[in-house]
C-alpha cells in the first residue's frame, strides 16, 4: 500500500514538473548556450568554423582559449588535447584570420616562452565554457584559470600549486611587437602588430597588464633568448614572463585591456570598464548582459536541446559585427580607423562579410536593433569617407574576399524599414559609386561593372571568375538601389535605370536548362555546361544553387521556368537529385562541397549562404506546405547544441540567424522588402520583447511534434497571406497557428497569399 501511495505521488510530481517545464518560459537562458558549438571543425570539413568566444555583446575583443599555433585560422579545435595560450582575438572566420591578436598562459617550472614548449595537456572535463565566463586545468602545471571579459578589457585568475616557480607569460606575437615590464607599478604594457591584411601601416594594438602581485623576477624574451631583468624589448617575436613564488590555491589576479589608438587610451579602457571591480563582480556583469539579451527572446519547450540550439545560434548572432570604437577621456566616440589610420570621431563596426550576413543577420538587427543598426550605418557613413569605399568585407579594413555589392541591400533595408539617424544621402552616393567599377581590392565595388552595365551581364569568357554569380547578386543589388531612390525621391531616369538592370537576372537564365549558366560575351550559353560544377561561373556553390538568387522577383523567376508546377518541381529537384558535384574548378572538394555531401538532402547545400533562402519560395508558388516540411527537417536534422553542431560555416551569425528566424516561423527572404515568409513554427510558444516596448506572441499549437501549418491568426483575423510585414510585427500582439501531421493543401495557395514580387503573380 505505501508503495503504491509512494509511486502515486511520484507519477503526480513529475506530471507537475513536466507541465511545468512545458508551460513556462525559459529561464537564464545563456546558461544553455555552448560556445564550443561548431568548434569541431578543420579545413576540410567545417561543422561551424567556430571557436569559444568569451566576450560581451558586440565587444571589441574577444578572448579565446588558443590549441593552434599563431596564424593558425583554426585558433580552438574541440578535438586538441593541448592549450598553447588565452588570447585576445578579433577573428571573425578562419578564412579571413585574426589580427591585433596576444595571449596570456601561466606555467610552473623552469621558464619556458615557446608554443610548443609551453602548451599543456587539457580535457573538456576539467572545462567550463560560457559567454561570459571561461574555466580550465592546465594539467602539466596544476594550475586552474578563470576569465572573464567586457568590451575592451579582460579580467584573469590563475590559481597556483604551492610552488617557487610559478610563471605567467605575456606572448605580443610575431609580425613585430613590443613589450615593457614596469616592475614598480605591477604592470606589462606593450603592442602587437601581428595581422593577416586589412590594416594601414600604423596599425599597432596596444595593451596594459596589470597584476595584484609584485614578481620575483622577470624575463623579455625575443622568442629564443631570455633576457632576466630586461625590462623593455622590441623585436620580430617579444613576450615577457613574470616569475612568482605561490603558496598552494594561490590565486594571481590580472587586469588586461586594449585599444587600437594608443597605450593611453588602453589605461583608459581599463579604468573605465574594470577599475576596482572584482573577478565575480564582472562575471556577474557579463552573465546580466548576456541574459538581458537573450532574454528579447523567450521560448517554451519541453526539448531542453531545442533550447540550447536556439540559445547557442542567438549568442552568435550577437557576436559580428564588432565595436571597432572608444570612448576618450571627454566621453567621446572615437575610434582608429582601419583605412587611413588616423584616429577620428565617430562609429566604427568591422569583421564582417556582407556576402553572408546581409541575408539574415542584418534583416535581425532591423526588427529587434534599430539602434545599433543605425550605429553600423554610420559607421559605413565613417567607412565610406575614410576609404572611398563601403566595405563588403572588412577585417578590420578591406579584405579581398567573396563578391557581390552586397552593401546596397544592408542600407536599403535599414532606411525603407524606417531607421534613421546617419546620412542616407552619403551612403547613396557611396552606392551608385560601387556601382561603376571595382574598388582597391575585387570584392569592393563591383569588378566586372564595365560588362555588367553595357552588356546586362558579365561574361564567362572575360576571365572575371565567377561571372554569373555576380550577376545575379548585382541585379538584386541594382533592386535594393531602385527601391531606395524611390524612398529619397531621387530622378525618376535614375531610378528606371536600376529598375532595369534588376532584370538582367533574365540574361544569364537558360530556357533549356531552366537554370542559370554562364554566359559568353558573344551573348551564347557557356558549353558544355554541368549544372553540378561548383565555383567557375558559380561562387562556392553550382547553377542547382546559385539559380534561385533572383530574392527579389521569385515570380519573374517562376514565369521563366513554364510558371508555378515547373517551379516547385526544380525547387523538388533539389532534394531529389543525388549529392553529386564536380569539383575540378577547385581541384579538390572543398569543405562546403563535402557538407553537402554527407548529410543526405540531395543537391541541398545549407552549409553555405547562396541556397539558404530556397526552402521559403514555395510560397511564391502556392505550396507553402513544403516549405514547412524542408525548414522543419533543417531546422531538427541539421543543427545541434554540440562541437559539431553546424552543418558548414556559420559566418559571423548567417547561418545562426537562418535557425533563430526559422525556428521562430518566419524568414527575410528579400531584404530590401518589408515582409517575412512564413516557415513552420519550432516552438508551441514564443514571447518577442521588440525594441519599441511593445510584445510579439507566436503560439503553435501542436509544434513540438507537428510541422504543417492548418491554419493562422494574427491579432484575431484570419492569416490570409504567407508572409508578414515588417510594420505588423512592430504592432506586436498575438500570431496563433494551429499545426497538424499532415498539410493543408488549401492554406495560401491563392496569388494573392504570396509574398511580393517585382512581376506580380496571375490572379
């Protein structure tokens, strides 16, 4: 009889608690976020391209745990065995590297600078990883380390065996560097120039160290010879080790900050966002900053992992693109700038790749941070005048890297969604100017713009590497330019101009193929042509990829493709068709080839940008249901809370902002247009806090195990359209859906449910 009572009241208990968990919003949030998701990748095959960053919201440095050696892009490998060093990195992907970079490590024994020679045994069981805070064992010296981080500065504890011996080394890198030890005052400043392009001649970041112990000794070292008792040093490689004698748990407590403007300016940093504050004070700090955050989002679930995932891709989200900024002494935003090197006023972003992040990342920051999207704007404002140029990628300043005029779509969102407070009327100019020519390096300015404007395309013949993909980005580009003029009223000839020039998607479509291909300048299709040949005319992906670029007139699309039944069964093809490829334009597959590869979707390639948006134009064409089905299967298969956790680059929060839009229900297929198509809700509830004060509920009942929409509401009505509007969400209120096992063929199957195009669907 007990027994029973007992199992009674235990069945009763875990009832409530399951209810409970799901009936409630998640709570503390970044304590499910695993910064080590994506971290197990390597060079041919990224699972995310990671690596654990302990930062603030936005900061201007990050710290990272180091298993690489310097100039490894690969900076933290999940599956290393050994730390080689913490460092202060600003590294926005492994493609791209890091620049301004140093670190910290402690050691006991004999004294030792080396990577090699210092690097110690470490285990992920003896790791605790956070946002906010970072733990480890160093088992070859028995010392625990602790660190946390603000914006610009860091806060170090290393806790030491009983020891005469005890070592903490201050590597400033190769490239060039200095290193002073100011015994008298506890303190270590010094520079590193060490960097992978992208800066001007001047480029130094400075730093201050500032310890809670006087040393014993000291030693410079040139990365060969230790000079005990040298105090400054200036040399290819320098560093400087500080020698203690601990008792045992002895805890040494360092202070580091950093600027790019001057040794002044990184005492100022430090006093300004430490100064007295303990170790736990600034965890505490960076815990509420983080929670703060994350908590504009708040989710039920009973999937713990869900939540995790969600939490993990938003972290990233608010990572890129960094505050490359200072406050000076008066309270002044100042910031050096990584064009000309000079040290001017005003807002500052950088490590950034407009290719990947004006998807969906940027369409993020409009709907819940206007502010600091208008921030971003006038930090391009700030790009423009000090370069000539608006950046596509930049890191910190211009980097040769992808293509595209991608720029065009960042700004033309930010101001037709109504953000305001930077000078439109510069960046406009700024626009147009891309449009006529390439800038200092190819993927600033438009390379090929020569062609593209007289003939309406670039060739495949004119040796200008992947030619339609440029096309086809700068058409949609030359949309996002009309649509802006429209809104600052400009001449109706300049507008018509890119009106048209939008259309030259249509040049570089073949009606034989239904698909996109390369072509000559003497107006013939490219042949042979392999639709599965990735790169040539085609940027890190094939014509199966690259043809539904065209965000902007998917039914101008559709129409080329004998309209909508021939549309939906290309986009089928995609997942029917067998993951084939022919990498000889490479010579090799690279990574991106390879994730396509393995994960059984067929030609579907969500590891990389260009085909991310291609699950939601099913709704252009009356069949919304299988755009629920692809994004669920995304959505559960292809990304996990784990170190392999992404299925290719995440790119500086791209493809993080694919999961967090997605799982919330909805996705910005064309930035530059106010609307979101509608997806399959992940969770049976979600509470948005939107940046006006007002609230966004989505429920979704039945989503925890269903993906079909049956049918929608929003504020009440009747949902008839698969999309929203950027002004309905800021309304706020109440979006319902009630979802099924199976589809509702009959939900948004009308033209006039679909989302916009520049050629309007048949009614």
């Amino acid at each position: 009889m007990k027994i029973t009572f007992v199992i009674a009241a235990l069945t009763l208990l875990l009832s409530a608690c399951s209810e409970t968990a799901t009936n409630s919003f998640i709570t503390d949030p970044v304590e499910l976020v695993n910064p080590l998701m994506g971290s197990d990748s390597d060079f041919s095959l990224s699972n995310g391209n990671t690596y654990p960053a302990i930062a603030r919201p936005w900061g201007m440095n990050f710290w990272a745990p180091q298993t690489n050696k310097m100039g490894n892009g690969w900076l933290y490998q999940y599956d290393a065995n050994k730390l080689r060093g913490f460092k202060q990195t600003h590294q926005p992907s492994p493609w791209i590297n890091d620049y301004g970079q140093f670190s910290v490590f402690a050691t006991t024994g004999k004294p030792v600078f080396s990577e090699v020679d210092r690097a110690s045994w470490f285990s992920h069981k003896a790791e605790t990883v956070k946002p906010y805070l970072y733990e480890v064992y160093l088992a070859d010296y028995d010392v625990e380390t602790a660190f946390t981080a603000t914006e610009r500065a860091a806060f170090f504890q290393f806790t030491f065996p009983e020891s005469d011996s005890s070592n903490i080394i201050i590597d400033a890198f190769d490239g060039g560097s200095y290193i002073k030890i100011i015994p008298e005052e506890n303190k270590v400043t010094g520079y590193t120039t060490k960097n992978s392009g992208g800066v001007p001649a001047n480029f130094k970041n400075w730093f201050v160290v500032q310890f809670d112990k006087p040393f014993e000794t000291f030693f410079t070292t040139d990365n060969e010879s230790f000079f005990e008792g040298k105090a400054e040093l200036k040399d290819l490689h320098t560093g400087a080790i500080l020698h203690f004698n601990t008792n045992r748990k002895e805890k040494i407590s360092i202070k580091i900050a950093s600027s790019f403007i001057s040794l002044k300016q990184a005492e100022l940093n430090l006093k300004q966002e430490i100064a007295d504050k303990t170790f736990d004070q600034l965890v505490a700090e960076g815990k509420s900053e983080w929670n703060r955050e994350l908590e504009k989002i708040k989710i039920q679930t009973p999937n713990i992992d869900k939540a995790r995932t969600f939490y993990s891709t938003l972290y990233r989200i608010l990572l890129f693109p960094r505050k490359f900024f200072e406050v000076n002494a008066a309270g002044k935003i100042v910031h050096y700038s990584p064009y000309n090197g000079e040290v001017l006023p005003g807002y500052m972003f950088t490590d950034n790749g407009f290719w990947d992040t004006f998807r969906a990342v940027f369409p993020f920051f409009t709907l819940m941070y206007p502010d600091l999207n208008s921030q971003i704007m006038d930090g391009l404002v700030n790009a423009y005048k000090e370069s000539g140029w608006l950046p596509e990628w930049a890191s910190p300043g211009h980097r040769d890297c992808m293509i595209g005029s991608n720029s065009a779509s960042l700004i033309a969102d930010s101001y037709l969604k109504g953000i305001r407070g930077y000078d439109i009327e510069t960046l406009y100019e700024a626009i147009l100017k891309n449009t006529k020519g390439k800038g200092p390096v190819s993927s600033v300015g438009r390379y090929g713009a020569e062609y593209y404007n007289e003939l309406g395309y670039i060739p495949y013949d004119v040796d200008i590497r992947e030619n339609t993909a440029r096309t086809l980005e700068y058409a949609y580009a030359d949309y996002c330019i009309a649509e802006l003029g429209k809104a600052l009223g400009k001449p109706e000839e300049e507008i018509s101009l890119f009106e048209k020039r939008a259309q030259n998607y249509r040049n570089v479509f073949d009606p034989e193929t239904k698909l996109m291909r390369g072509k000559n300048e003497n107006g013939e299709f490219q042949s042979p042509f392999n639709p599965y040949k990735w790169g040539d005319a085609f940027t890190e992906g094939n014509s199966w990829h690259y043809t539904w670029s065209v965000f902007h007139d998917v039914e101008g699309l559709a129409r080329h493709m004998g309209g909508h039944n021939s549309f939906t069964t290309m986009l089928d093809s995609i997942f029917v068709v067998p993951p084939v490829f022919d990498c000889s334009y490479y010579g090799f597959p690279i990574h991106e080839i390879r994730e396509m590869q393995i994960v059984n979707m067929g030609n579907y390639a969500h590891g990389n940008q260009p085909i991310q948006h291609m699950i939601y134009l099913y709704n252009y064409a009356g069949q919304p249901w299988k755009t629920q089905q692809h994004a669920r299967q995304v959505l559960t298969k292809l990304y996990q809370p784990t170190p392999d956790g992404y299925c290719g680059d995440e790119d500086n929060g791209q493809t993080s902002a694919w999961y967090v839009f997605s799982a919330l229900g909805f996705y910005p297929v064309c930035p530059g247009t106010p609307e979101y198509v509608i997806g399959s809700p992940l969770f049976e509830k979600v509470q948005i806090e939107l940046p006006n004060g007002k609230q966004l509920t989505i429920e979704a009942e039945g989503a925890e195990t269903n993906f079909y929409i049956q049918k929608a509401e929003f504020l009440g009505q009747d949902l008839n359209k698969s999309y929203f509007t950027h002004g309905e969400l800021l309304k706020g209120g109440l979006i319902r859906f009630k979802m099924g096992s199976a589809p509702n063929k009959a939900l948004w199957n009308a033209a006039e449910s679909f989302p916009s195009s520049v050629t309007p669907p048949k009614k």
